[in-house]
C-alpha cells in the first residue's frame, strides 16, 4: 500500500482522530523538519502527519525548512502527499470557508531554499513542472469531495507570496492579472522539493479571507480565524472520504 503523508498548515496543527502509534524525531542532511513525524491510523488507515508550522505554531512561512519536512517524509518511505493550507481567496468562486483542489501554481516568493539539486548528494537535474500537482492524487480528491457532497473548487492558481506579511491591494490586483485564484505563502517550494524527490502532491486550500482589497475594509485576523475553523471541518470530511475511498 502507498504510504500517505498529510502535511497540516495554519488551522491544522494536529488531526483530530488521529490514533497516534509512532512519533520520530528526525535530523536530516538538511536541518531539523518543523516538528516530530507524526504516525497513526486516522480513519482506519495509517497515515504519517507533520505540522508545517510546528506544533504549536512557531515557524513563519519563509522559515519553515521545506527540505527537512521533504526529505523526512521520503526517508520514511512516503509516496503521496496531501498539502492542506490556508489561503486568501482572489476570484469569485473563492470565498471565505470554501475550499479548492489547485492545478496551477505561480511562485512569487524568494529567498527561500528550494532544491536538493545543488550538491555532490544531488547533481544538477531540471525537473518536469509543467503540472505542479500529481494528476491522480487530484483527481481522487475531486472524486472524494464529490462522493461526500462537500462542495469544492476542482482548479485554481495558486500564487505563493514570501509573507509573512499579508499582500497589499495592488499586490493582489497584479496577482489576479497574471491569472492567480488564490494567494498563500507555503504552497512552495514544497511543491517542487515534492516533485524533486519524486513524490505525488497535492493540495487542499482552505479559503480563510478575501485578499486585500477583496473587500471594502482591511483583513483581521477573527476573520481568518472564524472562517478556517468552519474551512477545516470540511477539510476533516474531504480527508476521511479520500482515505476511505483510495486506500
Ligand atoms: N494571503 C496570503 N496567505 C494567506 C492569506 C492571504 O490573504 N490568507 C491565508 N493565508
């Protein structure tokens, strides 16, 4: 059976009903990952998780070490990885609390390490990143929110800003321009570390505001905090239904 990782971001520092079996503590040729790997039976099948930005919450999205959290999962023999993180939404259809499956990424962030091809471990290698997000993995998670009713955005751009600062009005309307539906800041390089070490990814992002200059006033964070909580509950659902259907 494929192993299965979900990596849990603001709003998900731990699964609930997951029946923890096995928690490591990895050092890795890049650094420490943000926490303990985390293994258990979460809906009858054994999945590993790890909170992004440590648990509790410490790490800003520009200081997570994307390399360490990767490269741990790989080392413990990881083949799918489900990616969950909050977003701002851009578009229409991404409202507060909703929920899509992105297809399309834009990278604005920077400075951030982001390939294991720069050493004697990994020589230089280009890889393929035409379609950011395995196909299959994609698709089983548009057939599970389906098969469980949840109502879902099955596209979307994800732009990544550097953070951790939210964006400005222009910011976003430039984003919009160049075809972005949704803004985070940890969508990458995890994505490419993924593709890198020859992992399947996808994402569920998790609508918590409008982006600035969505609406007529300026983001707090009660919205965030308000809309993600009702945002996760469906996530839970999603994941339930996926793994019961996939694995
Ligand atoms: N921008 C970037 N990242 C985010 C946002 C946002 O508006 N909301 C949640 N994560």
């Amino acid at each position: 059976m494929t192993k299965l990782a979900i990596i849990g971001g603001t709003g998900l520092t731990q699964l609930n009903g997951l029946i923890i079996t096995k928690r490591e503590t990895l050092t890795t040729p890049y650094g420490l990952p943000s926490a303990d790997f985390i293994t258990g039976e979460y809906n009858q099948k054994e999945v590993i998780f790890l909170a992004r930005h440590g648990n509790p919450h410490t790490i800003a999205p520009h200081k997570i070490n994307y390399r360490a959290n990767i490269w741990g999962l790989k080392h413990l023999g990881v083949e799918n990885i489900i990616a969950v993180a909050a977003v701002g939404g851009i578009t229409p259809e991404m409202a507060p609390a909703h929920i899509a499956i992105p297809d399309q990424i834009i990278d604005y962030s920077h400075s951030r390490l982001h390939t294991f091809f720069e050493d004697e471990n990994y020589p230089v290698t280009h890889i393929d990143f035409t379609y950011p997000y395995n196909r299959a993995l994609r698709a089983a998670l548009i057939i599970a929110a389906k098969n469980a009713e949840i109502n879902i955005s099955p596209i979307g751009t994800y732009g990544c800003t550097q953070g951790p600062r939210l964006e400005t009005a222009a910011e976003i309307k430039r984003m919009e321009k160049d075809g972005c539906d949704l803004v985070g800041m940890t969508g990458m390089p995890e994505a490419s570390l993924a593709k890198e070490l020859e992992m399947n990814y996808a994402a569920i992002s998790v609508i918590a505001n409008w982006a600035a200059g969505k609406t007529a006033g300026e983001i707090t964070m009660a919205e965030i905090e308000r809309h993600l909580h009702n945002g996760m509950i469906k996530v839970a659902n999603l994941l339930k239904a996926f793994i019961s259907q996939s694995y």
